[in-house]
C-alpha cells in the first residue's frame, strides 16, 4: 500500500521551490511568501485528516481501467510527439515495432507514414482498442523483456511513455537491440525521472472505487543510458522538453534549461548495426537516440 498525505506532496513541492531559491533562483520575497504559505497549510486541520492508502498494480490490471479513457487530454502526449515526428520523419518506410504500443497511438502515426506495423503490448485491453484503430496492423500479446518478435526483423522500434512500468530496463533494451536489423533505429520516450520523483504516477479507480496507482519505477537518465550500452547501442540524440508557457507544469527551469522534470524526458535511440564483435559493441540509452556502429 501507499500512503498519500496531501500535505505532505504539497509540502514537498514548497521544499524543492525552497531549494531552488537556496541556490539564487528566486530572492527574498519568493522565499517569505513559501514560508508564509507553508504555516498557512500546517495551520489548515481539513488537511489533517486528509491521508489515504492507495493500492499498487501491475499494468494489466491497471490498464485495464485506464484503457477507457487513456486517449483523452493527456499533456504527455503533447511533450513526446513532436520529438517523435521529427526523427521518425526523417525515415524511409519499413517494418516498424510500436513497444508498448498501448491503444495504438504511435502505430496509427507509424502506419500513415507507410510503415509495416507490429504492435505489442501486455495489456489485452489496450490491444483490443489499438486494433480498431489501426486495422492494418499486426497487434500481440507480449512483455517487453520477452517480445514476441524474431531476431533482426523490423527497421525501427518506438517506445513511449512504457519503460516506467519495468523494474528493469537491462531485458527490455537488450530485446530491442535483438530485433531490430543492422541499420535499424530506436526512438524512446519515456516520464522524466524528476516527474516520477514528484509523483507523475498513473492513477486509477478499482471496481469498488479505492484508488490505486500503476506500478512505476523511477529510471535515472545514467539507468537509460547503462542499459543501452550493455545492448550494444550508441547514442545519437537526447531530448528533454519543457512544457510550453502557460500548460500545466510549465513555471522556471533550474538555469532555465538543462532538465526538465516536467514531463516526459524524450529518448531518442537511433541506432545503426554492424555486427560488431561484443567488445566492440558501443551503445545508446534510455532518453537518448542511440546507433550502433562498428569501430
């Protein structure tokens, strides 16, 4: 079970706002009114009693709830796509993998564009929405760290806003430097460990109306980037997005660029194989592009 406190979250967030002005991001007036806030919001007893326990599920189970009205607004979607677009428009059309593919939003995009598209996913009930959307594609039932995939048998693999959900990402970017051929590419986009830390957890409503949240794992960016390595891929672009002025999340940025933490943390992995011999493998990572290059 998890403990949620309200006051606590919110008290959190005064804290890294505090921090920040610890370190000259914002002066003496910002400081005195997080203060000022802070006493107002220990002082407020409706927030006392506030705590709940939230249950933790596996995607499957928490997919299942979310699948319904996973395609609504989400402001993820909004910070991914552009980077997506961008390097997968860049590429010839060929046999494509959409990891993770949920309801199959990147499957449809990858299918205008030409591609021949596989889709897995662990979730049923996403796979059942993602074949209505994209009836041309091939969808199956499959974990990321056992793809049901054969060797060196797609151009391109994308995976977004999935790898959060592995405990694990060594298995996972081991299968996809596994299928895909020599001059192949991987894109992936995944939530920014920053906005994990700061609890962008999936929530959902069990049948009987407890609320619960979707297991999920905060990866550092150094986790992407070892686990790539080990799957003999270099890296070729990393992109971390802010969100635009004015949306939500959107406020001043450490220095104001560098990390995000606001929402996902595009990772592009584009990858060009050569077979290298395995001590000569070099890689990419997690929120990065990566290619594999002989030499």
């Amino acid at each position: 079970m998890i403990y949620e406190h309200p006051l606590a979250y919110v008290l959190g967030l005064e804290g890294i706002a505090l921090m920040r002005a610890y370190t000259g991001e914002h002066g003496r007036e910002f400081v005195e009114a997080r203060l000022a806030e802070i006493r107002k919001l220990i002082d407020d007893d409706s927030l006392a009693g506030a705590a709940v326990e939230v249950a933790r599920v596996d995607t499957v189970a928490g997919y299942r709830i979310w699948s319904q009205t996973y395609d609504g607004p989400n402001s993820a979607f909004d910070l991914d796509e552009p980077f997506i677009r961008e390097v997968v428009g860049a590429l010839p059309a060929g046999d494509a993998l959409d990891a993770g593919c949920g309801t199959g939003r990147l499957a449809a995009y990858l299918a205008g564009r030409g591609h021949r598209v596989r889709g897995v996913d662990s979730s049923p009930d996403m796979l059942e929405r993602a074949r209505q959307r994209v009836p041309q594609a091939e969808f199956l039932l499959g974990d990321l760290s056992s793809l049901p995939v054969p060797d060196e048998s797609v151009d391109l693999v994308v995976c977004s806003l999935a790898l959060t959900h592995v405990p694990e990402l060594g298995p996972v970017l081991a299968e996809f430097a596994r299928v895909v051929r020599p001059g192949g590419q991987v894109v992936i986009a995944d939530i920014h460990p920053e906005g994990v830390a700061r609890g962008v957890v999936p929530p959902v409503r069990l049948p009987g109306g407890q609320p619960a949240r979707v297991a999920t794992y905060r990866h550092l960016v150094g986790d992407y980037l070892r686990a790539a390595l080990a799957a003999g891929l270099q890296v070729r672009r990393c992109e971390e997005p802010l969100h635009p002025p004015g949306q939500p999340g959107s406020g001043p940025t450490p220095r104001g660029r560098g990390t995000c933490g606001r929402g996902p943390c595009t990772a592009w992995h584009r990858r060009r194989r050569t077979r290298p011999s395995p001590e000569r493998r070099r890689c990419c990572s997690g929120t990065f592009g990566a290619d594999r290059a002989a030499g």
